[in-house]
C-alpha cells in the first residue's frame, strides 16, 4: 500500500520548483503504463510473473505467485500509523490488533520464502515490537538493523523520530546467503595511522583519505529520498534506494528472485533490476503501480544508485568524490 498525488493533468498540480526532481506522472504516461500492470481482470495462475508488478490486493495476488518463489523478501508494511496513501487511509490501532493485521497476511508471505531464503521487514519504534513478534512465529531472527533517517519536523513535547528498524531473518539459520564483501563503506579516515610510513588499513588519494569496513547494524549513511534526488516520488515513506541496495547485494546473487509485497513507488524493484535481480511486487494503489513501472523504464537507461559508486557504499556529503572515482576508473587511474 503506497503513494502520489494527483490523478488527472485536469486538476490542479503541485507547484514545484525548477530543480524539483520528483517523477510524476501524466494521463498519457498512464494509459501507456497500465498495460504493464497485471490485474485480477488478467492474470491467471498460469502467468509468468517474473518481473512484473501485480496491482491488487496482498492476500488475493499472493495465490498467484508460487509457494518457495522468492530468493529475497523485502517488506515495508504500513506501520501502525494513521496515514493517508494516496485516497486509501491506514489508521492506527492497538498493539493487538495490529498482531492480528500482521498475522492476517504475513505467514501467507513466509510460505513464497526459498528454504534457504532472507527476509528483511521495517518498522518504526510504535510497530517494531509487533514486527518481532510476527516474525518469531514463522521465521529466525539473526539481527537488527537500525538506521538514521534525517528528515521530518521537530518536535517539541518529545524526541524527534529519526530512526527506524529493519528485522533480518531466514528460513534457515545454517543456509543463506549473506554477501559481507558486496556491501563495504566506504569511510573517511579522520586520524590516518601509518606504519613505516605507510598507510595501515586505509588508502591516500587525490580527494582525501578512506578505509573500506565491514558493516555494522547501525546505517548513518542514508538519505531519505527528496525532491533534488531524481529518484524522489510522492509517496509518503518511500524508502531509499541506497537502503534497499544493501539489503539485496547482501542477500542475493545475480539472478535471484527479490520479491515485496507492499510494493509502493517501486523501490524494491527498481533497485533489484539495477542490481541485475529479477523482482515481483505486489502494490494495492494503482498510482504507486503507474509510479513503479516508469522508474523501471527509467533504469533501462540509468542504473545508478545515489550513495553507491565503484563497488562500495559512501558516507553522505561525497558527491562529488563519488564522482571523480568514476572518473578515475573511466580514465585508468
């Protein structure tokens, strides 16, 4: 369940300004798109789902996708907020009777997991402990991610929400794919330490000092997409590209099945196409499944993905770094 703004070029559109980024969509974008779309009205169980986006309800599109389908699972329910998604509202409840919602559709999404599958899900701090529950009953937690996301007001009777988790599970704890090297940081070294003259785990170039490092739990890397990043939607908690990279190349190979069943604006799949993985989703707003297809037309084009570069993840705020890296590597040097 996911976002946009508008439904028609005959209402009136959000003004923006000139560098505003945000991809939008008009009344001949959507026609275009709609075809791509599989329906209750056309698809059967004889289709072939491979990445295609399935625009319907979770629990009614789910029978139309195989039991051990996917390799990767990436889920981004509603958290247990009111907020309105594009004219379909989520209200909030109580703890139980968010368990209950949960358990309503997510065992159902276990049962498309491989057996030696990951499944990653994110939640804030209201919903997190419900999340753990929910996956306890049906999966093996192994950790917790918790990352920074640094956008939203401030607030005055309480702490500012700048952070959110991500639960990581498998099916089985002794088979799974967790690729560490394919999801280096790239980090700026702030007090270079050298032996016999010569850098000791960090490397000195022309655009300052780095060390490449393992990751950790904690993400402070991220950037919640907005308006200036060409990847920025209207849908009201899209997640990052960036973020969803780590997940996939961690937890996938080339070629595996990512699949996301609250699809939204897309990322989920538009970040496994870049990173050569097929991908599935399953989205109930038609506008976030117009949105999602004409990213995926984008990235026939553009696979770039903003904050990762060369192989490697970079802290925020080294843009231009990133880019004479490509530069050098494009040149030899």
């Amino acid at each position: 369940m996911q976002v946009m703004r508008y439904t028609s070029d005959a209402m009136e559109q959000k003004q923006r300004a000139q560098r505003n980024r945000t991809i939008t969509l008009h009344d001949a974008e959507r026609a275009q798109l709609r075809g791509r779309l599989l329906t209750e009205a056309n698809i059967t169980p004889d289709t072939d789902i491979t990445n295609r986006t399935l625009n319907g309800d979770i629990l009614t599109m789910l029978r139309y996708i195989p039991d051990r389908f996917a390799d990767l699972i990436i889920i981004d329910p509603p958290y247990n907020l009111s907020k309105d998604f594009n004219g379909l509202a989520f209200k909030s409840r109580t703890d139980e009777a968010y368990d209950a919602y949960l358990d309503a559709w997510f065992p159902a999404v276990c049962r498309k997991l491989k057996s030696d599958g990951t499944l990653y899900m994110c939640g804030d701090w209201k919903c997190t402990s419900s999340l753990q529950r929910a996956i306890e009953k049906e999966l093996t937690i192994l950790n917790r991610i918790t990352w920074q996301r640094e956008k939203g007001r401030g607030a005055k009777s309480n702490w500012k929400n700048s952070m959110e988790d991500i639960w990581f599970a498998v099916k089985n704890p002794r088979d799974y794919c967790f690729n560490s090297d394919a999801v280096m940081m790239k980090r700026r070294v702030i007090a270079p330490y050298k032996v016999d003259g010569k850098p000791k785990d960090w490397e000195e170039t022309g655009d300052g000092n780095f060390r490449l490092t393992y990751p950790s739990n904690f993400w402070d890397d991220i950037s919640v997409p907005f308006w200036s990043m060409p990847e920025n939607t209207d849908h009201p908690t899209q997640k990052p590209e960036k973020l969803y990279a780590k997940l996939i190349l961690a937890s996938s190979n080339k070629g595996d099945m990512v699949f996301d069943p609250f699809l939204g604006s897309g990322t989920a799949s538009v970040t496994a196409k870049k990173l050569g993985r097929n991908y599935c989703g399953i989205e109930l707003n038609e506008e976030y499944c117009l949105l999602a297809e004409k990213r995926l037309q984008l990235a026939e084009t553009d696979r770039s993905i903003q904050g990762y570069t060369d192989g490697v993840f970079w802290e925020r705020n080294t843009l231009s770094k990133q880019t004479n890296s490509r530069r050098n590597i494009s040149a030899g040097v």
